[in-house]
C-alpha cells in the first residue's frame, strides 16, 4: 500500500505569519510525501528533522506550535485483486502541538519584573522652542520572560513625534508605530 501524506508545521500561524518551524532538508514548513507500507509490515516510521527559526525573527512564543498530517490511500499503486482500504473508523487528520520552551519557572507561567525609567535631555522647555525634547527611556526586566510587552506613550497635542533614535544597536529590535486615536497621539 502507498499512502500520500502532507505534514504541515505550526499550520495556524502562515497565513501572512513569520514561519516560526522548517524542515531541515526542504526549508519550508510543509512537506508532502509517500509512505510504502509492505505487505508483512503492521507500522511503519519516517522521520524528519525541523528547526526553529532565529527568535529574533519572530515575537510570539507563546503559541504552541501545531504540527499536522494529512493521509491518504494512492490507489494509483494497488496490484492484484484485493485493493488495500483504510479503516473506516481511523482518522486521516492528525494534529500535535509543541511548545516552546520559556524561562517562566516551573509552572510555565511568566512573572515579569519591569522597570522603567525615562531621562529627559534637558530640565526646561519653553513652547515655541524649536529644538526637540529627547526622553532617554531604560527599560529592564529582573524577573522571568515578559514576552510580546509593549509600552504605550502618549504624546500632548502641543508636541510633534519626530521618531525613534537607538544609540545601542546590540540591543532587541523595537517596533515603534505612530498613531493617532481618539485625537490622542500614541507612539
């Protein structure tokens, strides 16, 4: 019997999704395949190495990672009289899912300890200056992974945003987005 089978990696999170999970040999996060099964054999295995991308290249590490298999009977290849069949009662859809790792302690649950701290360049500002205000902003966290934390500063209607100046580029990437909600300025 030949059996056609598609496995699929982390299936929830592609559509429009970083891949978080790839095959080793065919870098990608599907894979389709056949499965010969001999008369006298009651199982068969196949194995496949997948890889996580680099964590930088994704936030969420929070949601499993599902992993399917999706099979069918190839009735291109039966010989003989007597065509092999799948049990009636057996699933053809099978799902996993993995989780990552964290270093949230042993409940698997995150305890954060953030601290922030904001410096202004300077100690006055008269309306009307010209020179914009910078605010140097530390953050740190001295408990476990605060992973997909987001900080939310909001900017008076006298003053404009003008962007985001990174001075240590060894640091995690951030993501700033400008908007505006409510007449409210939010970087």
């Amino acid at each position: 019997a030949v059996l056609n089978a598609s496995l699929q990696l982390d299936r929830l999170k592609q559509k429009g999704g970083i891949e978080r999970t790839l095959f080793l040999n065919y870098h990608r996060p599907q894979h389709t395949f056949q499965l010969v099964i001999g008369k006298l054999e009651r199982s068969k295995y196949q194995e496949f190495i997948v890889y996580l991308t680099d964590e930088k290249e994704f936030r969420d590490k929070l949601t499993p990672i599902s992993v399917s298999l999706n099979y069918s009977l190839d009735d291109s290849y039966s010989s003989g009289d007597l065509k092999p069949i799948i049990n009636y009662y057996s699933e053809t859809f099978l799902q996993k899912q993995a989780h990552i790792l964290l270093d949230c302690g042993k409940d698997n649950v995150c305890i954060p300890a953030l601290k922030l701290s904001v410096t202004p360049d300077r100690q006055q500002l008269i309306f009307g200056d010209e020179n914009p205000l910078t605010l140097i902003v530390n953050g740190r966290n001295e408990g476990e992974g605060a992973y997909e934390a987001e900080l939310s500063v909001i900017i008076p209607p006298e003053a404009d945003y003008i962007g985001v100046v990174r001075n240590n580029e060894a640091l995690s990437t951030l993501s700033c987005a400008y908007k505006v909600d409510n007449s409210t300025q939010m970087v």
